[in-house]
C-alpha cells in the first residue's frame, strides 16, 4: 500500500490535517474565468489570487476554467483532471522555510486539441466574463520590427481555413466571439497575464488583426463589446522539478504529480477597464489603476531584464541557476549599476514607488538560494524577451544620449551565448524559437559582430545607432578575449579596454 496520499477531492479532507486547504465548498464554485495557458505562472498567480478570494467569501462564481491549448500541454491536463483541478502551492522562503497551501479555484479543465468546439463554447457563455491568458511573449504573434501581426504564422494559415478547428489563441477567440454576436450574448474582457508591456493594447491589436482577415464583419463587434485591460503581473516561478515533488511528498506526504514552486512575493497592478463584472481581487491585494504603465515598464525594465542579465552572461559563465550567478560579487554589482545608470534615469510616473527598495528587494529575490530557478528557463525565448525587456531601455538612453554600455555587453554576450557553447566549452540548452537563425548569425559574426544586430525582427532599427553599435562591438571583442567576468571586473571599475 502506497504511503503517501494522492491529492484529488476525495482525500482533501485528510490532507487538510496536515496542509493548507481550501475551506470553501467547490462543488458550489462555477468558473466565472475561462484562463488559456495553465502552467506554472498562472497556477503560482492568478489561481492563487482566486483561491484567497474563495476563502474570505468572495462570490463563488470567479472559479476557473483552466484550458490547455497545446498539444505539449497534454501533461498538465491529465494531472489536473486527475487531482479534480487540485494542485499544491510550496512558497520558498527566504529563510529556507516552506509554506505548503493546496489551490481550489481551478475547478474545470479542458485540453484544445482533443475538443476545439468545447473550448469556443465555454469563452463564449454567459457565465465566461473573464478570459484570461499566460500564452508568454511569443504567443502573441507579431514581428518586433514592425510591430504587426504575423500572418505567414503556418498555424494562423491553419485556422484562417479551418476556423472550427483552431489552434491558436486568436483563432478560438475569433469564432467565441463570432458565437456570442450570434447568439446575443454580452461581451466580455480579456485580460492579459503576459510580460509584455501594454500587455492588454497588444493583445487587443493582434486579435483585431486577425479577425479583419478572419471574421471582418466582427471588428465592430469587438472593438464595442470586448475589452482588454493592461497588466503588470509578478511572482517568480521556476519549472517544478523531480527533487521539489519529492520534498512535497516527504514533508506532507502528499503525492502532488505537479505541485507549484515559487517565491513568497507576489504583485498584480491592473487597468480597471473591465466590459462588465470582475472579481473584487483588490480583496487579496490587487492594485486596480487607471493606468498601469509606469507599474508595467518597472517591472518589465527592472525584474525581467535583471534575469535576462543574469541569465544570459550566468549560463556563458557555466553557471546553471540564477542565484549562483547573482552571488557572484562582480555580477551582482554590474546588475545593481545596470539598474541605477540605465534603467531608473528612463522610469517615469512612478510618484509614490520607492525604487530603492525595489531594487533592493530584487537583488534579495533573485538571490534566494532555496529557489534555483534554472539559467534555462529564464534565457529560453530570449528572442522574444530581450526586444521587451531590454530594447525600449536602450532606445530610451539612446534618446537622451545616456548610459548604454551594460545593454550593449548584455547583447554581445547573448551573441556570443547564441554560438552555443559556455566559456568552459560547455554545450548550452538553447531554447528558442528562431535558435537556427540565431546560431547561424552567431557564427557569420565571430569576425564581424555588427552582423547579430541585422536581425531586424528582433533588433528593429537598432544598427543604425552608431554609438550603440561602438559599444556593442567592443564590449564583443572584449568578452571574446578575457570572459566574462574579467569584463564584468573592468566595468564596474570603470575600465573598459579597447575603447
């Protein structure tokens, strides 16, 4: 007989003598909420925020319905349909301790490819207001340099000829909304969970670009009836591993098949532009604003382009988690005067927001030794993440003729890490849509580095600054001759060779 308790409805009560469990009555909760993309994130996030709802008495109608979209989500699914949509939350702290809370406010699930037609029915009922995503920055389909929609996208073709059978976000809310015009159904909000600044007027134009082409006479439809309010979402969530199912099930003995890791903090600001109902989240802390813009590129700016320096010039240096790499002193200085000379001179609006503590706490946050967010997951997609993440800093600098020689290392350090290999001649994971293009380029700029930037879907125009490209190509001979971190050394000394 097994020793440990298998998490489903049946045996909650039981594990309740031991965890944190959800007190409310989920077979009273409907699924106000239809959320696309239920990994880690949104399970560690919204769902979190949902569940702490649920338990001080919030209407039982903001459930979820969680939808796997892709074929790749097939495991969650199967996990989440066997635990009755229950999965466990363990919050490391930082002081090494675990707090171990069980989530209830998934209480439907549905996996796309096997039933399209049930996914567009439950976005469009009555009782779906909300239709929420974490699709990550790639999934909303546009070209950087542009800005528009990608339409030569072979599974955009897919559904733009097979419409009932969609396999892209924008091809089920294409005919869901196709379906509640028909049927006189109100419309509803789509909010967006992404890290994507302007996350909402992003998604509202990749939807609107698609149904012109889709569904035209829908446009006016949905430009009156659906609304898309901006967000800035927070929680530092690395990919759940073998050895954390493990320590839940010899801690609690609880066999979770997927539990959620993540940090204790946890931060929501959202534009209250909602089309009609929505939870009363600022119950459990949610901020609502007017205009989350200045919350947005903090966090984005800050947080995100943090992991991305520390991700991208961790792994060259072998390092395998983003603690490890922010311990190294030389490191955590170059990210602290990122921070200070590049990013905060270009943060405006924030009247109120100490970003002295929030730099400080960032530097905490990422040097939580019990987390171990892998150096992987934080550099894969880095195509889609560095033009939002790191970009609009650099073209803001470049406006006012400020600092940007720790971007430019950031970049020629991703050029060099885009080769493939670390400096210990260690193979790097790289995870990444357009990872052909990007080693290939890689390799034609070993002799002329200014050849990376001419990828345009990322870069945009970015080549054509002068100064720019005189930092970048130092900064990529340098790295090339002495490593890493003997540059990282030269820098925060205020030596930089060759220049």
């Amino acid at each position: 007989m097994d020793k440990y308790i298998q998490l489903n409805q049946k045996n909650l009560s039981q594990i309740a003598a031991t965890v944190s469990c959800p007190t409310y009555d989920r077979s009273k909760v409907s699924a106000g909420i239809v959320h696309i993309g239920i990994g880690g994130f949104h399970r560690a996030h919204q769902a979190y925020y949902a569940d702490e709802l649920l338990e001080k008495g919030g209407l039982p109608n903001w459930g979820i319905c969680g939808v796997a979209l892709l074929p790749f989500d097939d495991k969650i699914y199967q996990v989440l349909k066997s635990q009755d949509g229950l999965y466990t939350v363990m919050i490391k702290e930082l002081n090494g301790s675990l707090s171990i809370k069980v989530i209830g406010s998934i209480v439907e699930y549905i996996f796309a490819p096997n039933n399209p037609l049930a996914v567009i029915k439950k976005m469009a009922d009555p009782e779906t207001r909300i239709i929420s995503l974490t699709i990550t920055e790639g999934g909303y389909n546009y070209d950087e340099a542009t800005g528009e929609f990608i339409f030569e996208n072979p599974n955009i073709q897919h559904d733009l000829t097979h419409p009932d059978a969609p396999k892209t976000i924008f091809g089920y809310l294409a005919q869901a909304f196709k379906l509640r015009k028909k049927e006189g159904i109100k419309g509803c909000t789509v909010q967006s969970c992404d890290n994507i600044q302007g996350n909402g007027d992003i998604a509202k134009k990749m939807v609107i670009s698609y149904i012109k082409r889709a569904e035209p006479d829908l446009v006016e439809w949905v430009n009156f009836n659906i609304s898309f309010p901006n967000s800035m979402v927070d929680r530092i969530t690395p990919v759940t591993t073998i050895d954390d199912i493990k320590l839940l099930k010899d801690k609690t003995g609880i066999q979770d098949d997927w539990p959620v890791v993540c940090e204790p903090f946890k931060q929501w600001v959202i534009e209250d532009d909602f089309i009609s109902e929505r939870p009363a989240w600022e119950d459990v802390g949610v901020k609502f604003v007017e205009d989350v813009t200045p919350y947005e590129k903090m966090k984005l700016s800050l947080l995100n382009a943090g992991h991305s320096v520390l991700g991208v010039l961790g792994a060259l240096m072998g390092y395998n988690t983003i603690d490890e790499a922010i311990s190294n002193p030389a490191m955590n200085v170059f990210l602290r005067s990122f921070m200070d000379t590049e990013v905060t001179p270009v943060l405006l609006g924030l009247e109120g927001t100490n970003l002295r503590s929030y730099k400080d706490s960032l530097i905490k946050r990422f040097g939580n030794i019990y987390m171990k967010d892998q150096i992987d997951r934080i550099c894969s997609e880095s195509s889609a993440k560095i033009p939002i993440f790191i970009l609009p800093t650099i073209q803001a600098q470049l406006r006012e003729n400020g600092s940007i020689k720790y971007a430019a290392f950031l970049i020629a350090a991703w050029s060099i890490y885009s080769l493939g290999v670390d400096e210990k001649g260690k193979q790097l994971n790289i995870n990444d849509a357009i990872k052909g293009e990007l080693n290939k380029t890689a390799i034609a700029s070993v002799n002329n580095p200014k050849l990376f930037l001419e990828i345009d879907n990322v870069f945009g125009n970015l080549k054509a600054s002068k100064l720019f490209v005189k930092h970048y190509t130092n900064a990529y001979r340098n790295i090339s001759k002495y490593g890493v971190e003997k540059c990282l050394i030269y820098i925060n000394n205020k030596v930089q060779t060759n220049d």
